[in-house]
C-alpha cells in the first residue's frame, strides 16, 4: 500500500486509540531466579490479543518477546524475527523460551497484525537470571 497522506492519517488516527493501551509482564516477575525453559506470560489493557492473519485492526494486535535486545528505534519498521525477536502472531499470551543460565532482559512488544509496533510503544520489560 502506498504511503498517501490519507493513508498515513488513518494510521495516526489507529495509534492514538491506543494512548491508555498497556501491556504487563505478569510471569516472571523482574528480579526473580527461574530455569529453563522460562514461561513468560502477557496481560493487557485497553488493547485486544489477537492472531496476525486477522490483519491489521484498531486496537488489536499480537505480543512480540525482545531477549536481550533494545527496543527498535524505527517503529514505523516490521519487527524481525530471528532467536532475539520471537513473533507470537498466533494470539497466544505465553510462550516458553529456553534461555542459557545467566541475566536476561524480557521485553514484550505490542503489535499489529503486520508485525509493526504500535507508537508510542506499548511494552514491558522484565529482568531475569537464568540458573
């Protein structure tokens, strides 16, 4: 679809729904001492879970797990997918990751059903040790 003005207002108007939109890290919580694999699971507010071949909808989207990795710069970009960006596009609110022992930053990251972070950046962040 190509980037018209009136295309790119529609999508403002969808982003600025979700100013009150959160997401919470409910499990693990930061600081505690887990083994692998680790169970991380996703609550919402203001905001629906839903699979991405819904597509896109206002108010609606998916969780992607950021591991040891900052938030992208670029929200307007797709996030990608590889062993740092795990996509969970099925709908889910849990995933069990096998993380190696040591310290690890969780981040979760709201997005729409074409993988793009909603902006402002509907996220939650979690420090963990692996034993």
């Amino acid at each position: 679809m190509a980037c018209t003005s009136s295309y790119i207002n529609r999508l403002q108007r969808i982003h600025s729904l979700c100013w009150r939109c959160a997401v919470v890290i409910t499990e693990p919580a930061t600081g505690s001492t887990v083994s692998s694999p680790v169970k991380i699971c996703m609550a919402v507010d203001e905001i629906e879970v839903q699979p991405a071949k819904k597509g896109v909808n206002p108010g609606k989207g998916h969780h992607h797990l950021l591991i040891d990795v900052d938030l992208p710069k670029d929200l307007s970009q797709r996030i990608g997918k590889d062993a740092n960006h795990v996509h969970m596009g099925d709908g889910s609110t849990c995933k069990e990751l096998k993380l190696g022992s040591g310290k690890h930053v969780i981040r979760t990251l709201f997005a729409n059903g074409g993988h793009v972070p909603y902006n402002p950046a509907i996220t939650s962040t979690v420090i963990v040790t692996v034993k």
